[in-house]
C-alpha cells in the first residue's frame, strides 16, 4: 500500500459516518465531513479598522473527503458555499493529505 493510500484510508476512518463524520451536501456535492466549531468576534476577522460593533461571526473549520464519483474542487478564499442550506464564505483551505481543510465564516447577526 502507498503512502498516498494509506493516508486516504485513514482519512476515511476519521470521517466515518459511524465515528464523527457526517454527510452533508457542499454546493451540490454529497460528502464527508467534520465540523470544529468556534465562535469569534467580527474584528477579530475584520480588525480593528472597522465598525463592527455588536457584529458577530461564526467560524468554524471544516474538514471535508473530497474523494468519491462527485468530487468536490478546492475551493478558493472568498469563495461563497452552500453547506446544507446555509452560505459560508471560505478564510482559507488548504488539502492535508487526502482532506480538503476550511476555514468557513458567516455573519450572525
């Protein structure tokens, strides 16, 4: 077994439906995915050259299995999602082995 195979397989593992993972549909595709929630403050994504008082953001990270008959392309910063009915626009993403990592946010309020 490669190392690139070994890596997908344990990707699979960690993202098991069974495990933590769920299914979720990311812009038309259905996947795998794991959600690592955090909450923050707008100028904590704005900084503090704004007005954002009494704003929040959600942000969270998603690790995603972009492997399947419907892959999923990387998507880019700035890029809006449509994950389960929700828009996220993503900070940044990044492939780590065979996951696609995203930072995600949305405004709250």
């Amino acid at each position: 077994m490669t190392l690139k195979e070994q890596m997908a397989k344990e990707a699979s593992l960690f993202l098991n439906p069974d495990e933590f993972g769920e299914y979720m549909d990311v812009d038309g595709h259905l996947t795998l995915g794991v959600w690592d929630e955090k909450l923050e403050t707008a100028p904590a994504y704005y900084g503090a050259t704004m007005d954002v008082i009494g704003v929040n953001t959600i942000e969270r990270l998603l690790f995603l299995l972009p492997n399947g008959a419907d892959p999923l392309p990387m998507p880019v910063p700035d890029q809006e999602l449509d994950i389960d009915g929700q828009t996220w626009t993503v900070k940044d993403s990044k492939p780590e082995g065979a996951i696609i990592k995203l930072n995600l946010y949305r405004n709250e309020s």
